[in-house]
C-alpha cells in the first residue's frame, strides 16, 4: 500500500447494540453549553459509550452527533445544536505506560493522566491550563497552555491515534505511516469504497500556537488532520502520547508588580536567559518552561470570589499585573535543597545554580521578598498557585453565566484568544485598555505571556455589554494584524493575512465519512 493510504478496520471488541441514549431534559440540561456560555444549545439525546464498539455502533445508528470531552472549550464547540451527544466520559483507561510514551482511552483528564506517570516517574509537559480536560479532547483541539514556550502544543507531542469514523469503520493512525502524496491527498481504504482525501488548499501560518482550521502542509502527516479538527472527521477513541522518561522537579513563583512595564521587562528577561539556557545546554541557567499573567482585574476576581484566601495568598492591592511563573529544575532536586538555595541566594558566596539565579533575578527586579514560591515537592502548595491560576477564567466564566440566568439569555462568553509578537505585548495591552475604557466595560485580562498569547474577557452585565465587547474585540484583531505586518517578521504575517480566525464546529454526520 502506497505511503498516502491507509486502511480502516471493523471495531474491535463484540459488534453489539448502540449504548442507550438518554433523553431526560434534567440529565440534558447540564450538557447543553461549554464553558463559553453560548445560548441555544439543544440535543436529541446523550449517550456514554464505553468501548470502541459501542461509539462505532452509536455513528452508525443515529444521523449526527457531537463528540465531547469536558466541555471546558472556550469556542462554542462542545455547545450542541440538535446532535446527539457522544460523552467520551466512559472511555477513561490509562491502557499502558511504556518507556517514553503513554497509551490512554480519549476520556481520561490530565489529572489522571499525570497520576499515572507521576507512579513511574514520568511527565506530559505541555499541558493546558485545565487538569479536567479530557486527553481527547486536548487533541481534538491541539490545546496548548502556558509550557508551549518551552514544549509546544499537544501536536508536537501526539505519536498514535485510534479514531472511529462516521461509518463506523475504525482508523489506527501511527505518525510516520502516512503522508499526502505529491498531488496532495490521502486515500482511505473503506470496507466498500477508497474516499480520496485532498490536503486542505490553505497556508497555515508560522506562529507558535495555530488552532484555526485544519492543519494543511505539504507532505503532511494524515495524524495531523485529525489533531485539531474538533471531533469533525470522526471521534477519538484513543491517544498514544509522547512523554519525558524523567520528571524534572518544579518550581512554581508568583510574582506581583505594581507596574506592568516592569513585569513585561522582567518576562522579557527570563524568555532571552531561558533560550540562552537551551541553545548552551547549560545546567545552571533558568530552565523557564512558562510564564502566565493576570492583570489587576483578575486579581480582584480573585479577591471577590476568595480565591486567593482559599489557596492560603496573599496577593498586594496594589498589584498592577502578577506573574505565575514555571521554573525546571534538576529531578534531583529537593525542598530542604531548595529552602536552602533561596535563603542563601543573595549571599556572595551562594552557589551558581538555577535557583539561586532566579532568585537574584527576582530580587533585581525589587520583588524577591513579595514572591509566593512552590519549591519542589510542595505538591500542595504547587496545586494552590494552580489553583488561583484557574480561578481566573472559572471565576470569568461563572460571572458570564450568572449574567445570563438574570439579566438576558443571549448573554454569551465574549473574549478573544490573541497571539501577537512578544515585542508589542505592551503595546497591544495598552490598546485593550483605553478600548474597554472607551466603551465603559468592565474587563479581564489574562493569558500565557511567555508566548505573547493574550486571552481578553469582557465581563458582560447586559445584552449591550456583548454587542460593544465582539466590536472591540474585532478592534483588537485589526490592531494585531497591523502590528504584525509593521516591520514584524515575515513568520507573522501569515498569521496577519488570515484575518481573525477561530475553530467552527461542524457535526460529524454518520453518513459520511
């Protein structure tokens, strides 16, 4: 067979009935949007298959349906608009841990998935921000999060896949086995049919994080299709994942300035030490991994929903923007060690290490004694600073909801998801600000930082507040296309010429593959 087809098989496991497809309105309601809050969801039915029978046998008995993981999707493509819904919930088995990689069914959370590799001392480093999203999901999606800096996006990472397609044929897709032919297609051998497959016509742009579309290149990789396309081509049963063989102990800091200059010039100073780190291999540097930010609005959530109380913080009123900040260090290394090197590391005499060298960097910038730090080992206190971290979109994310229950059901999650070139972050966050001002909105701002990935919010208190935050926000996206196209590396115009872009959801119809 030809480098460009591949053959499906019949599920495996006994051929057996569809699972049950529940259609109590209770049971559906809590099913009927994702975390973006959009209105109008609406399904025939839900069901939670099991096995890869049973999701092959669920395609083929029912017209449409919508593949969904946690529904922690930000976009509106967990929300269901008439489908049946296929829960993946099921579908949580931690299938086997081998040297460097992990094989595990398409419902099993990060959490899971990091408990089952913590036991053999292995890691996933590229892990979004949510620990309950879904492994499928991750995939569907090629969800990135803070450690794309230094590991890249699900993608990168993704070296199998088991996918049930609309027919309820069954795809094992290995990275390597399969690429697009010269012309520029795959073929994929049916039980009854050969279904030509053409590589999407499009430039993808070169920038870090891409999650607009499907992925298109030449000589492609067919995995790379099906990672990304939103549960669209077929459903994902199972993922064989990349991993590291040894877990690096962490360090975890938050770090609060009363200026947001500062804090872009401190991030820009740990983004040129950690490169210099990796490009010299050097084992004393900072071995950054990410850098998260929450500006002055999402500490004050915090404080109004008593997060930062919950996770033992306290964070200083006059905090302009904090920094969560993700430092690898030697696996070897332990708490006692790490208590040590911090307390000594404004002495002269301090070792050269990468602590120490991230706690003078800390003390130059006049905030060493203002830090909250996880040392590694602390997995409790590590799970707090997380903690708050996700408290942000949560506490964002309820205050939508909330809005819509009492003051207009239209009311929907109005936010952008915003890569730009690191050096106009400043510049770009200084537009967000006068543009909300201007419109009298209240608003958060939050995102990966070390990426120059800005995730602006707008928190909606009427119908209005929606209308005036999708209008600013298309300002935002022509002001990030004029920035890129303004004497900024050609590898960001790409990104520039395609416009504001984000993931449609398309159902899976059962009647096509």
């Amino acid at each position: 067979m030809p480098d460009h087809a591949i053959r499906a098989r019949l599920p495996g496991g006994p051929r057996g009935s569809p699972p049950r497809i529940g259609r109590d309105p209770d049971v559906l309601t809590s099913f009927l949007e994702d975390a973006a809050h959009f209105p109008g969801g609406f399904a025939a039915g839900i069901a939670t298959p099991s096995s890869e029978a049973e999701v092959a046998a669920l395609v083929r008995s029912v017209p449409a349906v919508l593949p969904i993981g946690a529904q922690s999707s930000l976009t509106g493509g967990a929300t269901p608009n008439g489908e049946v819904i296929l829960s993946t919930s099921r579908l949580n088995r931690v299938m086997e841990v081998g040297p460097d990689w992990v094989r595990v069914e398409a419902g099993v959370t990060l959490a899971e998935l990091d408990a089952a590799l913590a036991r053999s001392g292995r890691h996933y480093p590229p892990v979004p921000t949510f620990a309950g999203a879904f492994v499928g999901g991750i995939v569907a999606t090629n969800a990135a999060g803070a450690a794309t800096f230094k590991h890249g996006t699900t993608r990168e990472w993704v070296r199998a896949l088991t996918v049930v397609l609309a027919n309820g044929e069954v795809l094992d897709i290995e990275r390597g086995e399969t690429t697009a032919s010269r012309d520029g297609f795959f073929d994929v051998v049916l039980s009854d049919r050969t279904a030509r497959i053409p590589v999407p016509p499009y430039r993808m742009p070169d920038v870090p994080k891409r999650s607009a579309g499907y992925f298109a290149a030449p000589s492609m990789d067919l995995i790379d299709l099906f990672i990304g396309s939103e549960g669209t081509l077929g459903v994902i049963t199972a993922v064989t994942l990349r991993v590291l063989q040894a877990r690096p102990a962490m360090c975890l800091a938050l770090v609060p300035f009363d200026d947001r200059r500062a804090a872009i010039g401190f991030v820009t100073g740990l983004r040129e030490a950690a490169r210099d780190t990796w490009r010299k291999k050097d084992p004393h540097g900072l071995d950054v991994s990410a850098i998260e930010h929450m500006d002055a609005r999402c500490l004050a959530i915090l404080r109004e929903d008593f997060a930062d109380r919950a996770n033992g913080v306290a964070i200083p009123d006059s905090t302009a923007m904090a920094l969560l900040v993700t430092l690898e260090l030697p696996a070897e290394m332990t708490s006692t060690r790490a208590f040590d090197e911090i307390g000594r590391a404004r002495e002269s005499s301090a070792a050269d290490t990468p602590l120490v060298r991230f706690c003078r960097a800390l003390d130059e910038a006049g905030v060493l004694d203002r830090v909250e730090i996880a040392v590694p080992g602390d997995r409790g206190r590590e799970r707090q600073l997380l903690a708050l971290r996700e408290a942000v979109p949560a506490g964002v994310n309820a205050r939508v909801g909330r809005a819509k229950q009492r003051v207009d059901a239209r009311i929907a999650k109005t936010a952008a998801d915003m890569i730009v070139p690191f050096e106009r972050l400043d510049e770009l966050l200084r537009i967000y600000d006068e543009e909300f001002r201007r419109r009298g909105l209240d608003a958060a701002v939050w995102g990966h930082i070390s990426d120059g990935n800005l995730h602006p919010n707008v928190i909606p208190r009427s119908m209005a507040d929606v209308e005036s935050g999708e209008a600013a926000i298309l300002t935002f996206g022509r002001e990030g296309r004029r920035q890129s196209r303004d004497g900024e590396p050609a590898r960001y115009r790409g990104a520039a010429d395609e416009g504001v872009s984000g993931e449609e959801r398309i159902p899976m119809n059962s009647r096509h593959p």
